[in-house]
C-alpha cells in the first residue's frame, strides 16, 4: 500500500499543534520516547511556522515598497 502523501499544515494548524504539544509536555506524563518523538514534531512544526512568517514578510516588503518606480519581482518560496 503506498505511503499518503501529507500535506504540509497550515501556519494556523501547525501553531495549534506546537501549543498543544507544549502543554502536553509541560504535564510531564509522556515516556522519555514519548517525550522526544514529541518534541521533534515541535521542532518540525517550529520550522514550518518560521518559514510561514518569513514568507508573509517578504509580501509585506514587496508589497509596502513605497517608491514610485518600483518593479515588481518575483516571489521566490523557499522549499
């Protein structure tokens, strides 16, 4: 059976997950393998959520560019 392709959560979905998951490990209940599978989700989710906001600030530059002889440049999405 082939593996399902999953799609990358929304910044929204990802920061829901990385806050639930830090209150779960604040409770401390998880096993040390729960523990670190755990945090490496986080770690994941963190890197998402920064590349999110790294790309809605380079909208924001592109966009608020005041200058009247601005060119429009191509938006380049890190993957």
């Amino acid at each position: 059976m082939p593996k399902k392709e999953s799609k990358a959560p929304t910044f929204e979905e990802a920061l829901n997950e990385l806050e639930s998951l830090v209150e779960t490990l604040e409770q401390g209940d998880l096993s040390l393998e729960e523990s670190l599978k755990s945090f490496e989700r986080g770690v994941t989710l963190t890197r998402t959520c920064q590349v999110a906001l790294k790309e809605a600030e380079q909208k924001i530059q592109i966009l608020s560019d005041q200058r009247v002889d601005a060119e429009p440049e191509p938006f380049q999405r890190d993957q």
